[in-house]
C-alpha cells in the first residue's frame, strides 16, 4: 500500500523522557534539551509535565522549564497535566500551548497505578475536567486511549474495549459540543506488532473515519518501528517519538526496558522511505548524543550511535 508523502512527528522526550530518570536532571539540562530539540524544525514538543512532584520527582521543575527555554516559532510547546489546576499552571507560564485531551486507560489495574484512578472513576472525572478545562478558555479537540494494545498486569487488551471506551469519550464530548479531531492510541507498555496496529487502527478509522489517528508508540520489545511501518502502510501519518528513545512509564511494572521510539531512528526510517518530516535529521542525532549525556547512561537509539545513511552516502564518491 502507498506511504504517507510525509509524516507529523511530535517530540515527547523532555517529558517523558525525564519522568522516569532515577538520577537527578539538573534543569537548566532540561531546559537546554529543549532548545536543542527547538533547532531540529518539529512542529510539536511536549516540553514537561505539571503533575504532583511527589508522585514524579523529575517533574518538580515543570514552571521553571517552561520559564526557560527559548521558543522556536514553528513550533508548539506542549505539556502533560492531570487536572484543572495542572492545567492553570501551565497556563499561567505563558509559553505553552495547553491541549485539552480526554483520556481514559483501556486497563483498569494500569489505570489505578498510574492515576489512582479506576475506569468508572476516570470517565466520572472527566465530565469535571471538561467542565474545568472549559470555563479555563481551553479547547478540547482530542481523546487518547493508554494502553491500548496490552498491559503488563492483565496482558492483551481486547480491541473491542478499546473501541467501546473510545466511544463513550466521543459520546461524552458531543454531549458537550466538543469537536474531536484527533484520536490517540498509546501503546503505553510495549504491547502492540504489526498485526495488531492493523487490526485496531483499522477498527478507529472504519468507526471514526474523520478525526486524525495519533500513535503513541513504545519499542519496549523491539517492535516499534515495525509498528510505524504497518501503521504508514494503512494511512497513519502522525506519530509521538522520543529523542534518543528516552521515556517509559515510572508505573508500567518493569525497568531497564527502552521506551519510546527513538526519534532519530523514526525520522531515519521516513527519510530512507521517501517520506517527508521537515526535521533536520543532523541536527536531531546531536541532539539524541546530548541527551545521552545529561541522562548520564546509554540510550537505546540506534542511528544516533551508528550514523544516518545519508551521511554515509554523501561521503561516497561520485
């Protein structure tokens, strides 16, 4: 099947990258980051996340990373937020486009370790966080659905579930003459191949032919750009990545695992297939070295360790 002519990539690694670090991020490191990624032309960074700082340690600076970094004006600044104060926070920084996003967990024992919430309790608060993000000025235009092909405690997800909380959260913002037009699935614990990407994404589009599909994919076990791959083979053409294949979820029950797809690695792959991303492929695999170094241990991104083709190629004579 025909590719994509080009892709959105959105660069999630200063925020999910840094969440799940052990060691201490100085933040002018994250800030630095940031400016860095700034240079490599994305249309959209996740810059941090304004959640409790008890439950993620390395977020404790979201205000002052925001304050920070010098934007670029191609691109958007986002961020993560739990709730409406979460969101006031971010706004209040003046410098971050503030998404309004309903989201539920396709797991209900994923969903308790990482919200603190079950599903019932999730959709009952969403009803409030509409409510919230509206009277805030805050457009809602997206639902996301978190591990949406499989979780670590009760295995594969049936895409029928998915299917089934993706409408309730369609439901539910019709009710409020909300306007969908983006819909995520995460493979939030690396669950998701080839077969499955097909079989759900084709799922959301036959029921939901309008709205963009934004995958959220992990390489947790080496599949993920496997899973870009059929996903561009069907339409997909918007993607979440991280720099260096930083990230992971501090509550997804293992360690040591890579996390998200390496950025570079992505951005590589379009450009061997023909397919368009605007970003700075050079620029971006400096990046990924750097962030190497502020994290101060091995990142699981290949082409920032072996080099981009095109480098190579350029160094071939005639």
């Amino acid at each position: 099947m025909a590719l994509p002519k080009s892709v959105t990539i959105r660069e999630v690694g200063p925020r999910e990258g840094m969440q799940i670090e052990k060691n201490h991020v100085a933040t002018a490191d994250k800030i630095r980051l940031v400016d860095l990624l700034s240079a490599c032309n994305f249309s959209d960074i996740e810059v941090t996340s304004f959640v409790s700082p008890k439950a993620v340690p390395q977020m404790a600076d979201a205000s002052e990373v925001a304050a920070g970094f010098t934007p670029n004006p191609a691109t958007r600044y986002t961020c993560v937020y739990l709730n409406t104060k979460g969101a006031e926070r971010a706004l209040a920084t003046g410098k971050l486009d503030v998404e309004g996003i309903l989201t539920v967990t396709a797991s209900e024992t994923f969903s308790k370790r990482n919200t603190n919430r079950d599903i019932e309790q999730t959709f009952t608060e969403t009803r409030e966080r509409i409510e919230g993000l509206s009277s805030l000025g805050v457009k809602i235009d997206q639902v996301s659905i978190l591990a949406a092909f499989g979780c670590n405690y009760e295995g594969d997800i049936d895409p029928r579930h998915v299917i089934s909380l993706t409408a309730r959260l369609m439901d539910m913002a019709r009710e409020h003459g909300l306007g969908i037009g983006t819909i995520q699935l995460a493979d939030t614990m690396g669950w998701a191949n080839p077969n499955s990407i097909r079989r759900l994404v084709g799922d959301v589009k036959n029921r939901w032919p309008d709205p963009v599909i934004n995958l959220h994919l992990h390489d947790t076990r080496g599949l993920g750009l496997m899973n870009v791959m059929a996903a561009m083979e069907i339409g997909v053409d918007d993607f979440d990545s991280s720099v260096g294949g930083l990230g992971g979820c501090p509550f997804a029950g293992f360690s040591g695992a890579a996390g998200n797809i390496a950025t570079e690695d992505l951005v590589h792959l379009c450009g061997e297939l023909g397919v368009e991303t605007g970003i700075d492929l050079d620029r971006l695999i400096d990046a990924a070295r750097e962030a190497e170094l502020i994290v101060g241990h091995p990142l699981p991104g290949k082409v920032m360790h072996g080099g981009a083709l095109a480098a190579y190629r350029r160094r071939v004579p005639a």
